[in-house]
C-alpha cells in the first residue's frame, strides 16, 4: 500500500519525465504545474500529521 507521499512523488516523476520529452515552453508550464501539484501534496501532508497529533493528544488526555 502506498502513502500519500509516495503517491504524490510517483505522479510528479511521471509527469517531470513527460515535461522532458516536450517542447521547451510547454515543458516550463508542465513543470511550474507538476511543483505547484507537489507543494500542494506537501501542505496537505503536513495539515494531516498536525490534526493527527491533535488528535492523539486530545485521546491522550481523555484517557486521564
């Protein structure tokens, strides 16, 4: 099972590989787009570890 990282690193692999191949001003604007998409994935990222360690800590003081 992969992770949302992994997920979202494999995609923007591909998506820089195929950037590559293309014509150089459709290769900039495929890749502006493929680092907006991996920011995106990385804030998400982190917005989840936060709410997960909210949560553990709300769970942490119940259980006192």
């Amino acid at each position: 099972m992969y992770s949302v990282a992994e997920l979202a690193t494999e995609e923007n692999r591909r998506k820089l590989e195929l950037a590559e191949q293309l014509r150089p001003s459709r290769r900039l604007l495929m890749l502006r787009r493929a680092r907006r998409m991996e920011h995106k994935a990385e804030r998400r990222m982190i917005q989840a570890w936060r709410r997960a360690a909210e949560l553990r800590d709300a769970l942490d003081s119940a259980d006192y």
